[in-house]
C-alpha cells in the first residue's frame, strides 16, 4: 500500500481559533481546485478542493469527508508537493 505522508491540524484543538480554521477551508474552497484522492490510476475515493502555497498543497475535510461545507470542516492537512 502507497503511503501519502501528511500534515494536519484539527479544528478542536484550537477553540480559540475556530474563526481562522473556518475563514482558511474558506480559502481553499475558494481558490483551490478539485482533484481525485487517490490519484489516478487508482479508483478515487475522494474529489477534495486543494490549494497550493509554495511548495505546500493545503485541503479540508469533515465527518462527510470531501462534501463537508467550510464551516463543517475538522481538519486541514497540508503536505509537500514532491518534486518529479
């Protein structure tokens, strides 16, 4: 099995910082673009909105996984886009 070695933050670690958690899904929904999870050839399981930042690739899920609304979202992961 491939291993997708990542990052992440959940939002109910931080109450205190909910507001920030839900204003950065809202960017990435935003300004992101769908791609399937796993990647091609494999069968998708989900079609997550990433966003790239350098050479970081952020996205946001909840209990629906890829559907969630930005303000339903728990976690945001983020991990290093590999070159080649």
């Amino acid at each position: 099995m491939p291993r997708w070695p990542h990052e992440y933050t959940v939002k109910a670690w931080r109450p205190d910082l909910a507001a920030d958690f839900e204003a950065f899904c809202r960017v990435i929904e935003g300004l992101g673009a769908v791609e399937p999870w796993p990647p091609p050839p494999q069968r998708p399981i989900y079609h997550n909105t990433y966003l790239v930042i350098g050479v970081l690739k952020y996205w946001a899920m909840g209990p629906q996984g890829d559907r969630d609304a930005p303000e339903d979202a728990t976690v945001i992961n983020r991990t290093r886009i590999l070159d080649g």
